[in-house]
C-alpha cells in the first residue's frame, strides 16, 4: 500500500547540523515528533541538497510537509512556494517564499528582543566610556535587527551605540585598541565574539577588566573553548523546534487552506561566563573621571582638578588611569580640547586665537604647534580641507 493508504505522511527538514543552533532546533523538532507516530523524517542536511530537482522529488514521493532552515540553491524555495505543500519557514530572511499565499507558517526568534536583552544586560554591569556593536551579514535580517534592539536598548541608558565597519574603523585588533575603555561589546553572534578574543593581544587581560564582551546564540564549542571562555545570549532554538513541528503538524491535518502566519518566539536567557563580569570600582572610578574631562576640558582644567573632582590623590588617579586607557589623564584632555578645536573650526569662522580661547589653551601659539604635530596639517589647512570636503 502507499503512504495514504497506511497514513504514514513523509515529512522534510532542511537544516545544517554543523551550527549549535540547529542542533538544539532538532533536539526539540524530535522530541515533539515522538509524540506524532505517522511521521516519517527524512534530512536534508547541506543547503546544496535543497535545489528545484529535490523539491520534484517530494512532489512525486507524496512529501506531505517540509521545515526549511537552510536557504538552499538557487531557485529552490520558489519551487517549493509554488507547490501545495505544507511548509514551516524557519529563520530571519527577507523575501523568502513571500509569494507563498497559503499553507505556509513563518517562523522565527525575535531577534530584536535579542538586542534589547543585550543592552539590559550589559548596561547592568557599570558604566562604560564606549558602547560597540559588532554585525555579522550586514543585510541579513536578524543581523539587522539585533542591532535595531541593542542600540534601542542602550538609548535607554543614555548610550549612543557605536557600529564596527572594517572599511571605515580599518583593523579590528586597532579599532578595538582606540576604543574609549572600559568599552562594552555586543557582537550579532559568537563567530563574531570569537573574533575579538582573536584580536586582542593579551584577551585575558583586558576581559572583562577592560572589555566586556557578550555573545549570541551560545554556541558551546566557542564559546567554552575560549580564553576567557564567552557569556552569550541563548535563545530557546529547542522550543522553535517543537514550534515548527507543532504548526506544520496543524498545517498537514487542516481540511482547508490556512493563510500565512508568523509567530515570534521571546524565550531566551543569558549563559554568562568568564567575558561578562561587572565593571570594576577602578573602572566606574575612571568612567567618572573621563565624564569630568568630557564636560570641562575646554575650561583649562589639569590633571590636578580631575583628581580633587573624585576626591583621590593625582597619583592613585594616574595609576588608574593608565590601567584603563592606554594614555595619561593630561593626554586625555589634551584630546578633548583637541576635538573641540576641530569642531570649532569646522562650525564657525572664528579666528585661531579665538577658538584657542574658548577651548582651554591660553598660548594660541602653543595650540597651533600641538594641532599641527597631533594631525600633520597647520588649522588653518585643517579648515580648507574639511570645508573642501563637505561643499
């Protein structure tokens, strides 16, 4: 007899086993599919077995269901939308089997959720002088979106949300060593994580000390297998596997057409290991002192006002000072200033002794010789050029 006769309905499932997600996808597809005996599983386990010649097969095999994870060849999942077979299309994708207008659940993580909860959790552990998003797949969607919910997040906090691009930041381990310290760091998944640890050239000693660093989708072989070993988001891939079984299952014993739905899954929570610890009192001491610089440098201050502002001696606040950030304190008002007089100069038409003035230099000549040997351009290039630029 066929598979009608016997009520054995032949059910696919296109997943790639070598990501830790879609493991723990499959451990809870399984364990939902034990309690359903007419089911007959077969795995398609490479995106390239998923082509339009597959989904003839399961056409003429009678394949009463399919669960697509994997993007597959081209072409494969508009032969498969143009089918009459129950389908459950699982991840973030865009304009992926959309002309489908019937029979079809779109099933996914909230990923935006992913970036909120990021921000919930790192901005719980201090206060930092840098806030960075590091992507994966720019015009992915979930890549998308986790930076739309980290950065939402973070605003919430009052911290603008800095975004890595290698062609503009140029390499990550410089990039990573410019930054504002003590910095936190949310890569989109722990690949991206890993590449941090990777850059640093001593990671044990600036994680979590100076950096801290989270991670995403939980990846256990990374993430253990790092030094320090990577706290990371872990969203309930188990229950989107259950979930999917469950709706096609509903899908395949519906008498009518069903019309496309899509479901949110939220549950997630945070494994934190060695990468996530709170922010040290050194580092809150420090981010106070680098508020202070941020708001009054312009004023003239010295080193000496920054220290009687926290209330330490001017020695206890260098040694701080240089453990975080790589630079004296007087380097780091310099800088300010520095800034100031670049904006200054961009904004408005004032003359040099002018805008030394109003930016805590009392020597406009001792200004005009550190802006040239800081920037290799006199301010009055400075000007021309960025003016050139912008018209």
């Amino acid at each position: 007899m066929g598979d009608k006769s016997n009520d054995i309905k032949r059910v696919a499932v296109v997943l790639d086993l070598a990501k830790a997600s879609r493991r723990d996808f499959l451990s809870g597809f399984f364990d939902r599919v034990n309690s359903i005996p007419d089911w007959k599983i077969r795995l398609v386990q490479s995106s390239d077995e998923f082509t339009p010649k597959t989904v003839l097969r399961w056409q003429a095999d009678n394949t009463r269901g399919v669960i697509v994870v994997e993007n597959g060849s081209a072409g494969a999942s508009d032969a498969l939308a143009a089918t009459d077979i129950p389908v459950v299309a699982v991840g973030s994708r865009t304009n992926w089997m959309t002309s489908r207008r019937q029979n079809i659940v779109f099933l996914r993580i909230d990923d935006e959720r992913i970036g909120e909860f990021a921000a919930r959790q790192l901005s719980g552990l201090g206060r930092f002088n840098s806030v960075v998003y590091l992507p994966a797949g720019r015009h992915d969607l979930w890549n998308i979106l986790r930076h739309r919910g980290f950065s939402a997040g973070m605003a919430k906090h009052n911290y603008p949300v800095l975004t890595y691009d290698e062609n503009a930041d140029g390499p990550l381990d410089f990039y990573l060593d410019q930054l504002p310290k003590p910095a936190a760091i949310f890569a989109a998944c722990d690949n991206i994580a890993h590449s941090v640890i990777d850059a640093l050239p001593a990671p044990t000693a600036a994680i979590p000390g100076r950096i801290v660093l989270l991670g995403a989708d939980n990846d256990e072989v990374i993430c253990e297998s790092s030094r320090p070993r990577l706290s990371s988001i872990w969203p309930d891939h188990y229950t989107e596997g259950s979930r999917a079984a469950r709706e096609l299952d509903a899908l395949m014993r519906a008498r009518n057409p069903k019309p496309p739905k899509t479901l949110l899954l939220s549950e997630m929570k945070i494994v934190s290991r060695d990468s996530t610890a709170p922010v040290a009192p050194a580092a809150r001491l420090i981010s106070k002192a680098n508020d202070f610089i941020r708001h009054n440098a312009v004023r003239g201050i010295t080193p000496a006002d920054v220290a009687a502002h926290l209330g330490i001696s001017r020695r206890l606040l260098d040694l701080r000072f240089n453990e975080l950030n790589d630079r004296t304190v007087a380097e780091s008002i310099l800088e300010t200033k520095l800034e100031a007089v670049k904006h200054a100069l961009s904004a408005t038409g004032d003359r040099t002794s002018v805008i030394a003035a109003n930016c805590g230099f009392q020597n406009p000549n001792h200004l005009r010789n550190v802006f040239l040997a800081k920037n290799g351009l006199s301010m009055s290039d400075w000007r021309k050029r960025h003016l050139a630029g912008r018209g």
